[in-house]
C-alpha cells in the first residue's frame, strides 16, 4: 500500500465497543431487487458480497419496518420475523471478510408509493404532501398508530440482532417518516409528537429509546446504534441548518455509536441560502464531533478525496456509487492499483460488476445519477 493512504486504514472503535478494521463504510444504497414478499433474494446476495469485502461497516439498503412503510417496489423488509433467515444470510455475507454489518431501519412515511402498501394509504405526521407534481396526500398518523411504528423500529432491532448484523442504522433523512416527524414542513401537529423544533424530535427520540431498550433486553455482545439524518430541507418551511445543529446535540447526547450526515456532497454548502458555502458536514462535525462520531459521505470518488475528507476529523468514510462502480476500490487502494480504479461505468459492465436487474435499469435510466457511458 502508498503509506499515504494508511489512515484510511487504521481501525476504528464504536462507543459500544465495536472496531471497524478501518475507515471505509459501504453507505446504505437501495436496489429495488429484493423479493415480491419483502424476502432477500439470491439477486441481493452477490452484489452485497462484492461490495463489502474491503470496508469497515457494511450498512445495507433501507429495509422496511413496516408493511405500511414500503419505500420502493423490490424493498426488502423486516416487519415480520419470517424475515430472518433472509436477514441471516446477507448478515453472513456482509460479516464474511471482517466487516460490521448493519441493517438500515426505515420508513417511506409520505414518501411512499400509495400503490406499494397493503391497503393504498400512505401516512405520515400530518396530512401534507411532499411538493412534487402529483403527490399524494398522506394520512396523519394516529397516536396509537404512531406508538405502534415505535414498537416496530424496536421489533426490527429484535430481528436485526437475531439475524447476526452487527448493529442498526435509524434511517432518518432523504425525506422519509423521521425526517417528516422533524420537518416542520410536514408536521404540524399540536400534540406531543410537534409543536417548536424541540418537540418535532419526539419521534425520532421515541424510536431512539425503543431500539436501545430492544438491544439492551436481546443482545449479549455489543450492537451498534447510529442514526443517518439530512442536515437541511430546500422547502419553506422546512428544516434548517440551525435546526439541525439542535438536533444533532440531542442526538449527541443519546450515547448513539455514529451520527452519519446524508448529503449528495461532502463538501457542499448549505441547499437553503446559495451564499452559505459551509460544508453541512463539517459544520455538524464542529458541534458534535467532540461527542459522538460522525460518518461523512458525497461524492468521495478518489482516494485523495476519501483522505482529504478523513482529515477534517471526521470519523469514517461511507462510499456508495463508488462502490456500485468498482466494488474493489478499497482492495485497489491497499493494494495500489489506483489506476485500475474504475470511474465510469459502461452498458457493457453489468455482469462483470453483480449489479442487480432492477438496480442496473434504474442506473440507466435517472439522468446524470451514476458515471454510464456507452
Ligand atoms: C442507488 C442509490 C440508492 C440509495 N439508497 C439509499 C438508501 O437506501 N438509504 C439511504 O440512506 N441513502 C441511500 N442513498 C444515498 C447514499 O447512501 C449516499 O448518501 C449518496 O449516494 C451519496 O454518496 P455517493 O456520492 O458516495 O454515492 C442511495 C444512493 C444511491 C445512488
């Protein structure tokens, strides 16, 4: 290995005690190719084990903890305990060179396709549609259905340590249900679960103390917890980066494993005011990097890239599209074969990559998302 890459390289280690054998994270990345019953399917298993191999953490596509939650078409679940031995296997396959392995807890709230849940409802915490041309208009929540999706974050916990990951990631940002509970755009309730920036963190919090008590009661080793949140809302109202800075000192104070800052750009400024060209990662790191961990991610195509962003202090590097390009880039930097580091993907390269049907039919069909050339 170029020893200037070494940092990249030295292990980790989780409040809970956990050690990452370095710094690299696969980050969470949906593939729409899971079976119609929510069971993971052989499609999954090999593109999961390409990818995992040389990272640190292993975080897995957004699973559904509800039936009611369904994100995408090809979602796997995790809402019942048939699940498991499904979890299990990819579990296996994440842990199998060394890695954590952790499995992302969500829920599509508002942003669910009506026609993807059980009865065609989609919920949310108040009855407001996301701003896009044709959204549908969610129910609100129930306090009983509300404590009732509590209950399953903390049921998927269960199932998650059951099945042999290594920890769970709360899914709260890129719009989905957490995020709605925080957002005051989406929320507007005058119960306690909204109200002032404080009390739109009820949710969250709730969900928080469920899964802690869950592994506390089922798990005999140590199981990390992080939470994933989006640092803004381009809406009005919507979450601004100084609610999110009170967020995350709550969330700092939860004694979590990680916090991971979901952005598209490690080093993009602020989506809300064009002037404000603070990296929205840094700026939740200098608050709360002195408290809890923090996972960067956006964009980190290059090495160089991955140890600039490392040496801000942050504590770890989550890679998604790049690993979806060239699932070897962390064996390509140990091994120093930076130039066979594929950058770009071509039409041909799907089977030689274990990219998914689903997976590759999106790539190439969402304009400008994925590096595709002929
Ligand atoms: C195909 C695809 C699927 C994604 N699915 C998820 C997901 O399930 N959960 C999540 O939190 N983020 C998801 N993301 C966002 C990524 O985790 C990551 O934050 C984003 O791609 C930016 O990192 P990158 O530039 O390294 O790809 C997805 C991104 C891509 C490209």
């Amino acid at each position: 290995m170029n020893m200037k890459y070494q940092s990249l390289f030295e292990s980790f280690k989780f409040p809970c005690g956990l050690e990452s054998k370095n710094r690299l994270v696969l980050a969470p990345m949906t593939h729409w190719s899971s079976n119609p019953d929510g069971t993971v399917s052989e499609e999954e298993l090999p593109y999961y084990q390409q990818r995992a191999q040389g990272v640190g953490v292993a975080i897995s596509a957004a699973v559904m903890v509800a039936l009611d939650g369904k994100g995408f078409s090809g979602q796997f679940s995790v809402h019942n305990d048939d699940m498991i031995a499904g979890l299990t296997k990819l579990a296996n396959i994440l842990k199998n060179n060394g890695s954590l392995a952790v499995l992302q807890l969500h829920h599509g709230g508002r942003m669910s396709p009506p026609d993807a849940t059980p009865d065609g409802k989609i919920y949310s915490a108040s009855a407001i549609p996301a701003e896009r041309e044709g959204a549908p208009i969610p129910e609100e929540m129930t306090e009983a259905h509300i404590l009732q999706t509590i209950q399953a974050f903390g049921d998927a916990t269960r199932r998650a340590i059951q099945a042999g990951f290594d920890g769970v990631e709360i899914h709260g940002a890129n719009t989905y249900l957490l995020q709605q509970f925080f957002s005051p755009h989406s929320n507007c309730r005058t119960d306690r679960w909204g109200g002032d920036v404080h009390q739109r963190m009820a949710f969250p919090l709730a969900i928080i103390d469920q899964i802690k008590q869950t592994v506390a009661t089922y798990s005999k080793k140590p199981f990390l917890i992080g939470y994933r949140f989006s640092p803004e809302e381009i809406e009005t109202p919507g979450i601004t980066f100084e609610d999110s800075l009170l967020f995350a000192e709550t969330l700092a104070n939860k004694e979590l494993d990680y916090l991971h800052v979901s952005t598209n750009d490690f080093w993009s400024g602020s989506m809300r005011d064009q002037n404000d060209k603070t990296s929205r990662v840094l700026g939740i790191y200098n608050k709360v990097g002195h408290k809890v961990p923090i996972i960067g991610v956006g964009s980190i195509r290059t090495p160089d890239n991955a140890l600039k962003a490392l040496e801000t202090g942050v504590s770890l590097i989550a890679l998604g599209r790049e690993l979806i390009a060239e699932p070897k880039w962390v064996e390509k930097v140990q091994n120093n074969q930076l130039n066979s580091i594929r950058t770009t993907i071509s039409k041909k390269d799907q089977v030689e990559l274990i990219i998914p049907n689903n997976l590759w039919n999106m790539m190439n069909t969402v304009p400008y998302w994925f590096p595709m050339v002929d």
